[in-house]
C-alpha cells in the first residue's frame, strides 16, 4: 500500500505550508494539563507532611497522659 505524498514528508508540510509561527502560537495557548493522577498523588504528599510535623507531639501527649502499667 503506497503512503500518501502528504505524509511521505511531513516537516517539509509543516514547515512550508503550516507554518513555524503557527506552531509556536498553538503550542503557546495550550493550558497546563494535571498530571493522569489528576494531582492525587501530590494532594496525598501534603497530607504526609502535615502528618510528619503533627505525629511527634501528638505522640508525646498520648505518651505523657497514659499511666504507667503496674505488674501483677
């Protein structure tokens, strides 16, 4: 099956016929796409801080107010 002539030379149709300009004009509009985790996993990376600066004193409270065990 023969490839068509458009498609046998593609930058050459991009660069006569489109247009570099063109190109960059559209690449410039385009807006900033989320990651495929729909930025999941960086909402998940904030809660991990806040974890990681709240845990020690809550620790320590639970620690300081829990009686100490007895032997039997």
């Amino acid at each position: 099956m023969p490839i068509l002539p458009v498609l046998a030379d593609v930058g050459t149709l991009v660069r006569e016929k489109i247009g570099m300009d063109r190109i960059r004009a559209a690449h410039a509009a385009t807006t900033v796409r989320l990651p495929k985790d729909h930025g999941h996993l960086q909402l998940l990376e904030g809660s991990y801080v806040r974890i990681r600066q709240c845990a020690p004193k809550a620790l320590e409270a639970v620690r300081s107010s829990v009686a100490p065990m007895r032997s039997c």
